[in-house]
C-alpha cells in the first residue's frame, strides 16, 4: 500500500496518555484540512480505541501501546495496537452496551462510537498476545478547490 505520510508513536498504557493520542493522531490528521465535526470524530474514536487498549488490553500494568497513521489521498488509516489479554470474543465485544468489566462501570459503547465515526473498523485480536484496531475515515475535498 502507497502512503503519502506515516507516523507511529507508542507510550506507556497509563490512562493519562490517552489524551496524549487524541492530539497527536489531530495534529497529524489536521494536514489533510478536515472539517471541525471531521477531525472530532476522529480524536472520539482514537480516545475509545486507546482507551480500550489501556482498560480491557492490560487491566493495571503499564505496558506498550502503538499507533501509526498512513495518509493515503483524501483517507486517513489509523491503527491502535496493544499487546496484551486479547479479546475473547470479538462479535460479542462489538455488540452495543456489551462490557467485560461491568465492575468499572463502563458503558460498553466503545466499538460502537468507533463505528459510528470511522468510515470503517477492523478489529484483529489473539487471546494473550493482543489486539488491533484499524479504523479509516475519507476527509471530504472543498467543493470549491481550496
């Protein structure tokens, strides 16, 4: 696959990086001039995907998060990998409300929101060895050129 622009960053699974991720993901999506409602359902998404990774991925340790981004025309590609619990089952964990960790009062809505603000979301997961989440969103051209 031919890509214009790549970056990948990884950081420690501590929940104050997630906020880390939304802005560096914004700051490197922001080159393809997205709308304000565009590049918010991006930063939604990148918090929900690093949020899971950090939460269901490691439980409490701190271990290694990875996210790269390829530009490729007008689409952005954006992977969150963990290399942690891995997802038991994911159809399940796709499913509206659906949460593994009803203890921490989660809302079970983080795929959801993902899907619902991606164009699309590939979810990859092994048992004990990690997950990956690949989501792309189109950036709408100007209709007027500029």
């Amino acid at each position: 696959m031919n890509f214009e622009n790549y970056m990948k960053i990884e950081f420690l699974s501590k929940s104050q990086n997630e906020s880390f991720a939304r802005v560096a993901v914004a700051s490197f999506v922001s080159q393809l001039d997205p709308t304000i409602e565009e590049m918010a359902d991006i930063k939604t998404a990148v918090s929900e995907a690093v949020t899971n990774a950090i939460i269901h991925g490691y439980d409490k340790s701190n271990e290694k998060v990875v996210i790269e981004c390829k530009i490729i025309g007008n689409t952005i590609m954006i992977i969150i990998e963990d290399f942690g619990n891995g997802i038991d089952d994911i159809e399940l964990a796709r499913q509206p409300l659906y949460t593994s960790k009803p203890e921490l009062e989660r809302s079970g809505m983080g795929f959801t929101v993902m899907e619902t603000f991606m164009d699309e979301v590939f979810v990859e997961s092994h048992k004990g060895i990690g997950t990956k989440i690949q989501m792309t969103k189109r950036i709408k051209v100007a209709e007027n050129g500029e």
